[in-house]
C-alpha cells in the first residue's frame, strides 16, 4: 500500500529528474563525449605585415577578446563546432586607427569540411586561408583600406 509521503517522495524524485534532464538539454555543454555532439577546430591567424595589427574575434556568444599582433605573431585559438554546423566566428583587423575589416573567420557551413586546423595570414592585400589538404593558400578578403 502506497502512503503519501512515499507519493510525494516519488513525485518530487520525478520533477528534479526532469528538471536536471531539461537544464543539460539547455547547456552549452556536450552530454556525450567529444565527437559525438561536437568538433573542435583550431584557428590560427598569422600577421605576416611589417606592422602590428589589432585582432578582435568573437561569435555570437563567445568573445576571444582583442589583442594587438606584432609583426611575425600569432593569434591563435580553438572553437567547439555543433552538430548543426552553425558555428560562425569573425575578426576585426585594424592597423592603428585604420579599420582594415571584419572578415568571417569561422564559417562551419564553409569551413567544417575544409580544415581542422584553419591557418590564416594576414598579408599587404588582404587574409589568405589555408585547407588542411592540400595545403595551399586563397585570397578569402582584400582589405577594405
């Protein structure tokens, strides 16, 4: 025979089970292991000018802050890729005052199938982007000044 504190016991187990199942669905995080729900890719951006450059990447909800590259340097980072392959990354360039543009730098729907390791030089005319294979470079932007 069933009381009613083992009822509402039963009752009160079932609602944080539900509870705690809706808030993993709701988290940004993975419940299976990596590879499963997502990939991870890594992007690196080289400044090959004779200047410093400013970088500024960001996604929708994730900023990986901005930060000024010497000639020579490497701002380099890694990004989970969802499932839905909707991730979106993209940068600011600017040299001084001067704003060079924003350019996608992560587009999943581009880049998934093109590179794990995503390398990018900032070059005199503009960003080139590099496939994983074969490893050859094309112009993705020309800088707007």
């Amino acid at each position: 025979m069933n009381s009613p504190k083992r009822n509402f016991i039963y009752i009160l187990c079932s609602i944080v089970t539900i509870s705690i199942t809706v808030a993993s669905f709701n988290s940004s995080e993975p419940l299976q292991p990596d590879g499963f729900f997502v990939s991870y890719a890594t992007l690196s951006i080289y400044n090959c000018n004779n200047f410093s450059m400013g970088i500024h990447c960001k996604s929708g909800d994730k900023d990986k802050g901005f930060r000024v590259v010497n000639k020579g340097g490497l701002y380099e980072f890694r990004i989970r890729i969802g499932l839905q392959k909707t991730t979106l990354f993209f940068c600011g360039f600017t040299h001084g005052n001067v704003k060079k543009g924003i350019f996608d730098i992560y587009d999943a729907s581009r880049d998934s199938d093109r590179c794990d390791k995503c390398t990018w030089k900032a070059v005199g005319n503009g960003i080139y982007g590099y496939t994983d294979k074969p490893h050859q470079a094309v112009l993705f932007y020309k800088w707007l000044k």
